[in-house]
C-alpha cells in the first residue's frame, strides 16, 4: 500500500495505491494519522481511491476512525474514485453520511 | 462441468489474507467469472479470513481450513477454524455489530459477506465456526 499527499487550495488530497485490508490497515492507520498531524494549511481532505485495487469491511473501520479524528479538529473528509465494491460497502455501511462522495 | 475441489490449511494471519482470496480467484477460473463475481468472492472470502484472524484464537494463532467446491456454474466456499467459537450467532450477524468496538471494527464483516455471495451459512458448534458461502456464475454467451 502506497499513501501519497499533496495540498492544493487548501485541501488535502490523499491517494491511497494499494490493498486496503486485515493486513495493511496497520499500516495504513499509522501512515494517515502521521500525515493528518504533520501537513499544514488545509481545511478539508480529499481520499482519492482510484488507486484501491481491493478494500474490503476493514477499509470502513479505518477510515472511520480517521474521521472521528478530524470531526474533533472540524475538518471535513470527502471520497471520490470509489471501485465498485468499495462504493458498494461504503453505501451499506452508511459511510458516506459522515464522509460525503464527490465526484 | 465435472466437480472440483481443493483444500488448503493455512496459520490464521492477517498476512495469509491476500494469499486466501487469491488462491480462491485462481480455482474458479475455469468457471469464466467476470471480474465484478471476481472481486465479489475475493471480498467475501476477506472477510471471513479476517473474522478468524481477529475473532477465533485470542491467546494462541491457530489455523484455517479453506475449502473451495466448483460444480457446474456454482462455487461453494467453506471457512473452517478450531478456535473459540460464536456464543451468538444472531447477534454476530446483525449488521454492525462488533465484540471488538474500541478496535475501530465496522461491524459489517458478515453483511458484507451476505451481500457480495448468494447463500451464507454460519454454524458455531463448540469446536470452532465454519462459514460456508456459494454464488453462482452467470454463464456467458460463447465468443463474447
């Protein structure tokens, strides 16, 4: 799994490359969270998932509690590039309530 | 098409989880799925390795038993660990619901699985859970 950042106009964007699951969310977890509370000069994040050849439930869990952690700091998580599958249990788990798809 | 089937035993780490769905991928290509009952199946199988993983042996790491059918157009899968079990399997099925909820867990491990396949059975007997899964294969038209 590959996690790269980059802001432009004061946002966020992360693309995530990879396979997101039991295995690398560890990994994944640590890697965000450090980018979350070093980058400076955004307001809102964009997950780019164009670039998630596989996520499964596990994928909902990590990008929950990133969620919780920038609610506290009132900066907003958007999705966009969802595969099918990702979009699919995004939409089951109600994900997208609190982190809104964009296109 | 004559009946398949393979078995494979493997420890029940989070790393074995790419290995298991793709092992998985592999078998049923003779079936000719597309690549949405693909990825269908690969998630499904991912879930229920993670369940063993973070659910069926709290002190020691265990082993799972993954056992894959083919008959014709349909694929049954069969999950199969030794370890602790699920007291309520009711429960453990209702969406969302997690034993773990500090872990950051989404709870929707078995929906997902009931979703993506066409029949999921869970079945707790003391000695460990096997999770049987089967989905068709939409038979395609030659030369499309």
């Amino acid at each position: 799994m590959q996690i790269k950042s980059r802001i432009v106009n004061k946002t966020l964007y992360i693309l995530l490359s990879g396979e997101l699951d039991e295995y690398t969310a560890p990994n994944v977890r640590k890697t965000l969270d450090t980018m979350l509370e070093t980058e400076k000069g955004f307001i809102q994040i964009v997950l780019d998932l164009s670039e998630l050849t596989f996520m499964d439930s596990t994928g909902v869990g990590v990008l929950i509690g990133r969620y919780k952690k920038m609610r506290e700091k009132n900066k907003p998580i958007f999705i966009t590039n969802p595969s099918r599958n990702a979009e699919r249990i995004f939409k089951m788990s109600g994900l997208y309530e609190i982190m809104p798809k964009i296109v | 098409m004559k009946k398949n089937s393979m078995e494979i035993k493997f420890k029940a780490l989070a790393e074995n989880e790419p290995f298991a769905r793709n092992v998985v991928a592999g078998f049923i290509l003779p079936l000719n799925p597309s690549l949405n009952e693909l990825d269908d199946i690969k998630t499904a199988v991912s879930e229920a390795i993670t369940n063993v993983v973070v659910h069926a042996y709290p002190q020691n790491t265990g082993y799972v038993t993954m056992k894959v059918t083919t008959q014709d157009n349909y694929v049954t899968i069969s999950i199969v660990d030794n370890g602790i079990g699920i007291q309520d399997i009711e429960r453990a099925l209702t969406p969302f619901y997690t034993s773990k909820p500090n872990e950051e867990r989404s709870g929707m491990g078995f929906t997902v699985m009931e979703s993506f396949m066409d029949k999921l059975e869970v079945i707790s007997n003391g000695s460990g859970v096997t999770v049987k899964m089967g989905k068709a294969i939409e038979k395609k038209v030659a030369g499309l």
